[in-house]
C-alpha cells in the first residue's frame, strides 16, 4: 500500500470504535490524509496545513525534533502534542499521544511521517488537577505544622506544669483536627460558621447546649480562617466549663456572627460571645497567658481583622471581625 494513497476502507474498518487517529505528513511537514476523523482536531480541512498551523508553538517544535529523531534512527518515536484551542472541534486545548513512523520510497528515502495519535485531554486535566491539589496539600500542611509548633511552643511557656500542658495542648490540637476535617470535608472551601460552633461549642458540651443561644447570619469562612476562628471558639468553650458560665448552673452564653456593611468599604462578619456567669472564677484562663494571646492576637491576624476581650468576674465578652477576603 501506497501511504501517500492508503486504502482508507480497509483504514476505516480497522480502526473503527477505536480512539485512534492515523494521518500521514509529507517530508516537508505538511499533512496529507487523515483517518479516523471522529477525533475532535483531525478534520479534512486541516489537509495541506502545516505543523505551526495545528500545533501550539512549544509542540510543533517538539514533532519537528521527533521527526528528524524518526528519520535518522529508523524508529518510531512517541511524544505529546498539544493542538491551537482553534483547531479542536469544540474551541478547547486538545492533548495527543503521537508516535511518529518514517516512511520510505522504494530508494530507501524518508518520504514522509507515518503517525498514530490517541487524545489524552482527560488524562492531561486529572494529572494537572492531581498536581495542583498536591501542591495545595503541601503547602496547607506546612502552615499547619508551623502553628502546631507555635502552640506546642507557646503552650509550654504558659503551662505551670506537665499535666496542665497536655491538657491544653491536646485540646488545642483536637480543635485544630475537628475544623480541619471540616474544610476537608468541603473540599477545601472553606467551613460555614454554624459548622464550627457545633464543632468546637456544642458537641463539647451536649448537656449545656440548652444554656447557649445562636444567632446571626451564618457565613462559610475560608480554610485559613475557619481553622483559627474554631480554635477562638476552642478557648472560650475550654474557659466557660473550667471557670465560667457552663461551670454555674445558671450561666448562659450567646453566640452572634453578623455580617455588617461598612460605608465606602467592603463588609465584614462580627463574631461576638458574651458569656454570663453567677460565680466568680477562681483561675480565669481568658485573663491571662497564651490563651489571651490566641484571641486578641494571634486569630485576628489570622483573619485580616480585629478582636477585643472583655472580662470580669460575671462576664466574659469578645467580639472578632473577619475581614471579606476570608468569606467563601
């Protein structure tokens, strides 16, 4: 068979329900034939065309290069291509795996390029997909490694003893995992506020729940800030039951999150807990220490906004404003 004038009824049948293309380019580079046209980039009309009129710039370079690599060593040779986005039937990138075949005359010449192509769009798509959510991986899980070491570092300075850092530490860590798996469980976008009050507040004080009233508007929050907005509320929680409103009986705390427009800028949620308590606390955790420092410092950063913490002996109130930027 001629491969300049193939038996394209016998191609045809070969490769009918197959996913495989066959066309044939000329020593000079320009395509002769196709077959197989279901292929959304090999049409009739890209005969006579050459390979910068098909292929985006890097890949025409790079089926250049494969063919002098074909005609030299007498090999195939198997690379990918990527089509222009005009080429393709439907206007989208199109990927291909080509293997280049010499093909030769009768005097042993490289009359042309024999060539098979299969699309692999999809494939390119999951792998680049893969990559991108590997990398996001990495660099979530170094920016949680570097807060665990920061708690772990802070914890220690503020504990008075073994037992006490345990305890705080290991709370924190848990706060940590519980808002984690909740933005992974979103997948990655983020947490809704009422998401992380049940997290970090009710589900960890199932008998106080009736005490404790929640209002407002309920945004979802960013990775970042749902992180550090459920360790705010890890604090408070670990507060109200050692010397606050879920330690007294007739206690009660009220949880708002609202979201307020702000003349000539851009809104912002106001997150504020105000926690009512009968009796006076002994040791106050919010009073002092690193846990002081997670809510009036540390989270606000986190958030691109502002925290202030009040506290007496029958009161306990913190307000934090998360900036728009950190709202999903």
């Amino acid at each position: 068979m001629n491969v300049h004038e193939p038996d394209h009824n016998s191609l045809a049948i070969a490769l009918e329900g197959s996913p495989v293309t066959i066309f044939f380019q000329t020593a000079d580079g320009r395509f002769a034939w196709f077959e197989n046209q279901q292929s959304v980039w090999a049409r009739k009309d890209l005969v006579g065309l050459s390979d910068a009129d098909v292929f985006n710039g890097a890949s025409a370079s790079a089926f250049a290069t494969a063919k002098d690599d074909a005609r030299r060593s007498g090999q195939p040779v198997t690379l990918e291509l990527q089509t222009l986005s005009s080429v393709a039937a439907d206007g989208k990138d199109c990927f291909l795996k080509v293997t280049v075949r010499p093909a030769c005359d009768e005097a042993g010449r490289t009359s042309g390029f024999l060539c098979s192509s299969v699309e692999i769009t999809e494939e390119k798509i999951r792998e680049q997909t893969l990559k991108t959510l590997l990398m996001e991986v990495a660099h979530r899980s170094k920016n949680m490694l570097a807060m665990v070491l920061s708690l772990a570092s802070q914890t220690a300075r503020s504990s008075r003893s073994v037992d006490g850092f345990v305890r705080a530490f290991t709370g924190r860590i848990q706060s940590l995992a519980k808002s984690q798996n909740a933005v992974t469980d979103s997948d990655w976008r983020g947490a809704r506020f009422s998401e992380l009050v049940k997290l970090q507040v009710t589900d960890v004080v199932p008998l106080g729940a009736s005490r404790i009233e929640i209002a407002g508007d309920d945004p979802t929050f960013s990775p970042s800030a749902a992180v550090h907005i459920g360790l705010a509320l890890h604090e408070l929680v670990t507060d109200a039951l050692v010397n606050g409103a879920l330690l007294d009986s007739r206690g009660t705390i009220r949880i708002d999150c609202n979201i307020l427009a702000q003349e000539g800028s851009t809104p912002v949620a106001e997150i504020r807990w105000t926690e009512e308590r009968r009796v006076q606390p002994e040791d106050a955790e919010t009073q002092k220490g690193f846990s002081r420092t997670v809510l009036e410092r540390v989270v606000p950063s986190a958030v691109n906004g502002e925290a202030q913490l009040d506290v007496d002996n029958h009161t306990v109130s913190y307000r934090l404003s998360v900036n728009f930027t950190e709202f999903r």
